[in-house]
C-alpha cells in the first residue's frame, strides 16, 4: 500500500501571515491538531501544531535565565491573549519531514513513529499535495487485513 492510497488531498493549510487567532479557529472547530505551513505558491514552509502555539506562552530559556523566579501559570494561561495575535511563522516549526506520495505506507508511518509526529505531509519538488497521519494509516491496516471481502 502506498501513500497516495490512504493521503487526504483536501489538505486545510496555513500561511505564514495568517493570524494564530485565525488558525486556532479553525483547528478547534475542524478539530484537528496541526496544519501544514505553505507559501503563496503552494510550497511548504512549516506546520503549525496545537503544540507550537501552546508554546508561545512559555518563557524562553534566557527570560528564565534572567528572571530565575518560578512561572506563575495562571498568568501564563492569560499570555494566549498575546499568544493568538502574533503570526503563524512567528511559531511554526520550520524543519518539516514529508513524505513522497509513492512511499510505502509503513516507510511513513515509521518517519512518524521515529520523529515522534502523528502527522506528515506529503509532497512532490516541494510543493504539498497531501497529508497522512497515524490514524490514516491504521485505518487502512485495518480495512485490508480485517474487514470482511465481499464477492
């Protein structure tokens, strides 16, 4: 089984420009979890997840170096504020993994096991085409190995 045979093409995406406020939007209300980060020609720049925008609340290593007093997350909790104004590539991760669309699927699914991601896009000279998550592919281990054959 191959990538393309289990990828969703209808890829929700995110600019760098774009507002966290916008994408956290549509995250909550897709209920998905990260998207991938593409530029004005449609090649890929980054992904966004839940996770780089929760981080955006954290202090960085040097304000912990020069205000060694321990967090107060309450007040951290209120920094979404901040948080949701900044834009994407303000916090998206930059070193992105993809996937080509003829890889075999557990070729993928072991990039994503390795790199510890429940997502990967998919792409071709760079520019996206797909995406697949674990979820993806379990469910199409499943439908071939364990679903009953009709005929």
């Amino acid at each position: 089984m191959r990538v393309k045979e289990i990828m969703t093409t209808a890829v929700k995406v995110a600019k760098p420009e774009d507002t966290i406020r916008d994408i956290a939007t549509i995250m909550c209300f897709n209920k998905i979890s990260g998207m991938p980060v593409v530029d004005e020609s449609g090649r890929l720049v980054g992904i966004i997840s839940e996770k780089d925008i929760l981080h955006g609340m954290f202090p960085t290593l040097q304000d912990m170096m020069e205000n060694p007093v321990p967090p107060d997350f309450e007040a951290m909790e209120r920094d979404y504020q901040d948080v949701v104004n900044m834009r994407v590539a303000d916090v998206m991760t930059t070193k992105v993994l993809a996937v080509e669309q003829d890889m075999p699927v557990l070729k993928a699914a072991s990039i994503m096991f390795r790199q510890r991601i429940r997502r990967i896009p998919v792409a071709e000279g760079g520019k996206l085409i797909g995406i697949i998550s674990v979820g993806d592919v379990h469910k199409a281990i499943f439908r071939k190995n364990l679903t009953p054959s009709t005929g």
